[in-house]
C-alpha cells in the first residue's frame, strides 16, 4: 500500500477536500458533482448513501428526490454509530478495494458537514438533495489489501470443566457416603465399646457348687452363701488404726490385717486396688464390717463349703479352695461336675459419688449356671459309726494307720469307707497330708493270708480240691530256698480245707497252689480284681501289683499262694471278697450313685462292672469252709464272730510296703461277710501297727461293725443251729 501524502486530498474537481466553503458549496451539493470533506465527515450519520448510491445506479425518477435511507437498512442496524467515509478526487472507487467498478446512476444522501467559522456563524448542516456523480469506470480500482480481523482468543470448552468438577464432586460425596456407612455398620461397635468400656462396671455372680449327699440324700458337704472382705490400699490413709477396727470381728489379728493393706504394685505397674482381706465371712458378720463405713474397705458376695459332718467321709469328700475349686477327695475328682459357670453383670454406671447404675444406660446380665451334685452309696449313719469304732480300736497307737470298707454284696455299694488318722474336712488347712489320705484305696500292702481264700476259691473251681479234701500238713515246708511254717503245726496230721483255713495252715495252701499252678493262680488273681484299680471313684488309687509269672522264683511258689509277693490295696480284696459272697459274681465296687442337675433331674451313675469269677456252689461251699475261721475252736478269727448271726471270714497278717520297700511291723487284717447262709455285707478291716497287736484291733473292730450294720439295716438273725460243724483233723 502506497503512503499516503501529506497534501489535502482532492475531490474530483480538483479542489481540496475540507477547504472553506462558500455559496457555491451549497450549489455544488444541490448538483451532486461534489463531495463533503473531512469537516463534513464529521456529520455523516448512517442515514447517508445507500447501496444503490455506492454503486452508481440512478433513482427510479430523473427527477425524484433521493430518500433518506431508513434506518435499520443492512448497512448498519444502529442509528448512532459515526461512519467516515475518506474519498480521494475520482479515486475513491479505486480505493475502496470493496467493488471492481460502482454502479452508476444510483443517488444516496450525503450529510456533509460545513467549515467552521466564528462562534454563532456556523451554519447548520444540510442534506444534500441531488444524486451524487457517478464514479469514473475508466481507472482500475486499487484494491485494499484485506486483512482478516484478529480473531478472539480461543477459551476451554466450558462443558469439560464442568463434567469433570461434576464427577470430583460426585466422588467426594461418594467416599464420605461409604465411610459413613462403614463407620455405621462396621466399626460402629468398636466405637460404641470403646466409650461404654471407661463408664461400665463387671460385677461376677459366682455360681454355686452342687452339693454332696449320701445315698438317702443327706448333705456331706454343700455351699452356702457367705461374704468376703476385701480392701483397696490406695483410699486406706491410715492402715493400723483400720486394722485395729476390722481385728475384732473378722478373727485376725492386726498386725496381719494392716500387713495385708499397704500399698503395693501389680505387675504391670500399677497400684494394687483389691486385696481379700477373709473370705467366706457370715452374712452377720460383713454387716458389722459395713456398718463401721471403713474408707477403702469393702464386702462383695462369696461362697462357703460347709462340711456339716466336719471329719465324717473327710478322706472321701476332700476340700475346696477359698476359690470352690476341688482339692482332694471327691471334690477333686468331680470337681467339673460339681463346679458351676459364673455370671456376669455389665452394667453402665457414674463416677465419684455416682457410682450407680445409669437409668437406661447398657446393661447385661448373665446368670449363673449352678453346679451338678452327686449322691454317693455312703450312708452318713453307718459311715459315722464305722470311723468310731475304728478310732477307738487305734487310740494310743502311733504310727499307725487303719482302713475300713463295707460293701453292699448284691449292688457293688461303698457303704462307709473310713480312714485312720483322718482331719476336719471343714477346716483343712491344719491338717497333716497324710491324715488326708483314703487309706482304703491308697495303702498297699502284702494283704497276707486273707489271700488264701483266692487261692482255696481257684482250687475248688478248677477242681484241684472238694470241701472233702483232706491232705497230710507237714510243720513246714521249703520252696526254693525259704522255708514256711504253720504257726499252728500239724504235724503231719490230715487236715481238712475248713481246718486248713481255720489255723491259716501255710502249709495247706501252698500245697494246694503247687496243684493248681502258677499260670491258673495268676488268672484268678486277675478274676478276683487284684492288679489293677477298681475305679471306685477316689481320685489317686493304687493299682497294686501281681507278680508276673516269668518273674517267679523258687520262693515265689511259697510266698504268692499265702498273699506275700502280692501288692493289693484293702478295697481291692474287700470287692475279692464280696465275689465270693455274691455267689461268685464280682460286682465292680463304686461310691457315686447318681448325679443331680441344677434342674432336679437325677441320672444314674453308670452300671458297675461285673463278672463271673467263681460257680454259686463252689462260692457257697468256700463261704461255709471260711465259717470254720470264726466258729472253730481256737480258731485265728473267733474274736470276730457275731452273737446271733453266721460269719464267714478270713485273718491275715502282712507286711507294709512304702515305694516297693517292707516297712517295720505287720499289717492286721480281718474280712468277712454276713449272714454267711445269704450274705448282705462284706467288711474288711486293716491296721498298720509298727509295735505290733494290729491283730487284737482288727478282728474286734470288725465284729462291732458287723454287729452294728446288720442292725442297721435291720437284717433278721441267722436261724439257731444253722451253723455247721468241722472237723479239722478227720481220721
């Protein structure tokens, strides 16, 4: 594009544009040959020229007065915009660049504007009223560069922005949404547990422990409820003076109480805050102590196992702890059964002097399900005069120990069971470990020659002898390289069976045995129950022991047959001998009965072993040869005989044996069974004397319980003459 000079334009009649105008200007616009300048540019309105004027076409009419374009017309569609059309002489055509050549007679209206004059001189503008003249065609127009108009910066597609803002927010809701619902849902118990945890308080409902009964359900040993007092060292300011107070009625003294207060820390770090101060305190008793309104000492709800019978059956039923857990005895060994499942109580409560439950706050509860009971076969009365007479018989004696077991014959029932020394099973803690043994089921010893009725029982039934077997008895007798000897000699004397069993001839029985064998004598030891326990129901029972038959020496042929080389605890050859008077049949003794639930119900306690071991009649005709023992004169067993009834039994005397080792003294012993026509109990007595005389304690201690349990149990007499007659020496 060329530049653009300096020098005023010039129409196209060669005058310059925006010079003064005079009169003929207003002429010249009346004609349409010329055209405003810049001053007159400054009025041009859009009301001027219209496209028909631009190009050069002429008006409808030679003669018509151009019309004022209307506004709205395409050229501009608002009234007040200012235009500036520049026209340079007869090039204004050229310069436009918009057309290559104007259209001519096409008439518009300019609106010029007039030179300025003086202030109030200028006169007002005027619009021109003939058609301007046509552009000159001749010229080739100069054509404008165009230049494309700049366009507006290019903004982000709002719709983007908001579609991703919309799924942000959506996503946000999204994950707050799901963590409230987890937090609802899922963890809504930790939370809620977490704060009830620091304001709740666990109260323990001890469950009751079943109690123990004898057969006819009278209490041996029960619970009742009780109070402990416990104390929390760290609200105790002044530990002696309370002490002092709590000494008087709880029964300790002072010093041990304040002992028991002092502050002391728990393995974790922290201060002690509950101490037992007793436990098991009467309900009288821990009303006092409340009364008082002691700081930091308490009384919550306890337990306590009262044994009303104090040592009756204590070396049956043993003891708890303070915590009712089974220690020894019975309650050891049914300490499951017997122990109940403890309630709890969780419950929301204030702090400080609100320590209360909160109305409606959380609280659960769980009840205590109490404990099962047992009822054994003991009977409380016969049990009670059983320990009598055995503690009368071993009075004086030191060192010495005592068993005594009575069993029913048909049923296999423990009805007393006693121990000698023995303890107060309310009271154990005293008590010396060994009083607390059941002697019956854990003193083992050489039993003797209460053997011998074994070894006559297996003769008769593998036909060895008959109750009319009579046989030569020498003084003595060497098997292996120990000698035995009868202590009533024979001298070489026949002897019958009952007489044989009458002076316990050692002799006899070791002569019978060598006919019977070593193997067939075994199995009837085994038959007879010896070892091997008889699960009576004692927790810690001896087995015993038998001597193998590969272990045997040349003695052994001696000793076995007359109850030595033989282990065996006094329950064990008190059941030997109740097979016997069961017409053969052993009955597997037993101490529990049944079992009662918290609910009443009563369960039997399962059906006891039994076996055959001897026919009915050779068990009654050893029952009537065991008869000779009692009845014959200057028998070993007369002291033991019953007025007014037939007893059938048998003496021994045996040796100790601690860890396999013979102890000093003998072991006395006497079982026997009446009536011996139908016998009902069977009773063996045992006593470990270490100076001796078990002898003159067992028979007598033996016969006052017979005596006393067939009147017990209300058991007719024998009939008068009934008894038979022996001979024991037959010609």
């Amino acid at each position: 594009m060329p530049p653009r000079s300096d020098e005023p334009r010039r129409d196209p009649t060669g005058s310059r544009r925006g010079s003064a105008r005079d009169a003929s200007d207003s002429e010249s616009r009346t004609s349409g040959q010329g055209i405003g300048g810049i001053s007159g540019a400054r009025a041009y309105t859009p009301r001027g020229r219209t496209v028909r004027e631009e190009r050069g076409t002429p008006a409808r009419g030679a003669n018509t007065e151009q019309r004022r374009t209307p506004r709205g017309s395409t050229r501009s569609g608002d009234p007040f915009r200012p235009a500036l059309q520049v026209l340079d002489g007869g090039r204004a055509a050229a310069r436009s660049g918009r057309r290559d050549a104007p259209a001519a007679g096409r008439g518009g209206v300019v609106r010029t504007v007039a030179p300025r004059g003086p202030a109030g001189d200028e006169p007002p503008p005027r619009r021109r009223t003939t058609p301007r003249a046509p552009r000159r065609t001749d010229r080739p127009a100069a054509r404008r560069p165009y230049r494309k108009p700049p366009r507006p910066p290019k903004l982000a597609d709002p719709r983007l922005r908001l579609r991703l803002g919309t799924v942000l927010t959506l996503a946000l809701f999204v994950v707050i949404g799901v963590r409230l619902v987890f937090l609802q849902t899922v963890d809504a118990p930790a939370y809620a547990g977490g704060g009830v945890a620091a304001r709740t308080r666990t109260v323990e409902l001890p469950a009751p422990r079943g109690a123990i009964y004898d057969f006819r359900g009278e209490p041996l040993a029960h619970s009742v409820e009780a109070r402990y007092v416990f104390a929390d060292p760290t609200l105790i300011k002044d530990p002696a003076a309370t002490a002092k107070a709590l000494s008087p009625l709880l029964g300790i003294p002072a010093s041990k109480l304040a002992e028991l207060m002092k502050p002391r820390k728990l393995e974790n770090g922290n201060a002690s805050r509950f101490e037992y101060l007793v436990r098991g305190v009467e309900i009288p008793t821990a009303k006092q102590v409340l009364a008082l309104d002691l700081a930091g000492i308490g009384v919550h709800r306890d337990e306590r196992r009262e044994v009303p019978g104090g040592d009756l059956a204590a070396n049956l039923i043993g003891f708890t702890s303070q915590d009712m857990d089974g220690l020894e005895g019975l309650e050891a060994r049914y300490d499951d059964l017997l122990s109940g499942q403890d309630g709890r109580r969780v419950y929301e409560a204030g702090l400080g002097d609100l320590a209360a439950p909160i109305p409606g706050g959380y609280s659960k509860t769980t009840a205590a399900k109490p404990g099962s009971s047992i009822a054994l076969t003991i009977d409380r009365d016969l049990q009670f005069r059983t320990q009598q007479i055995l503690s009368a018989g071993m009075a004086g004696q030191k060192g010495a120990t005592a068993a005594a077991v009575i069993i029913d014959v048909a049923t296999g029932e423990v009805r007393a069971q006693a121990s000698d020394p023995t303890y107060n099973a309310a009271k154990p803690t005293p008590s010396d470990p060994v009083a607390r043994e059941d002697a019956a089921t854990s003193f083992v010893v050489d039993p003797g020659s209460v053997h011998k009725a074994i070894t006559y029982g297996a003769a008769l039934q593998e036909g060895v002898i008959t109750p009319d077997t009579t046989l030569p008895i020498a003084n003595s007798i060497k098997m292996g390289d120990t000698w035995f000897s009868d202590t009533h000699p024979a001298n070489g004397r026949k002897m019958s069976v009952p007489g044989m069993l009458a002076f316990s001839s050692n002799v006899g029985a070791i002569t019978v045995a060598d006919k019977l064998g070593k193997e067939r004598l075994i199995d009837y030891q085994k038959r007879f129950g010896l070892g091997q326990p008889t699960r009576e129901g004692l927790p810690g029972e001896a087995s015993g022991r038998l001597l193998p038959a590969d272990e045997w020496s040349g003695s052994s042929y001696g000793s076995v047959p007359i109850g030595h080389s033989v282990d065996a605890t006094p329950l064990q050859m008190a059941a030997a001998y109740a097979a016997i008077a069961n017409d053969g049949t052993y009955v597997q003794p037993h101490l529990v009965k049944e079992t009662i639930g918290p609910d009443g119900k009563h369960t039997p306690a399962p059906a006891p072993v039994t076996r055959s071991v001897l026919s009915p009649q050779n068990a009654a005709a050893l029952r009537t040869m065991l008869e000779a023992v009692t009845t014959v004169e200057g028998a070993t067993g007369t002291t033991a005989a019953v007025p007014g009834y037939r007893v059938a039994g048998k003496t021994g005397t045996g040796w100790r044996l601690v860890d396999g080792k013979k102890q000093p003294g003998e072991v006395s012993s006497f079982i026997g069974m009446a009536p011996a026509e139908k016998p009902r109990y069977v009773i063996a007595v045992f006593v470990y004397a270490p100076g001796g005389g078990g002898a003159a304690i067992a028979n007598p201690a033996f016969r006052n319980m017979m005596q006393f349990t067939l009147r017990h149990y209300r058991v007719p007499p024998s009939p008068t003459g009934s008894a038979p007659k022996f001979v024991v020496y037959p010609r």
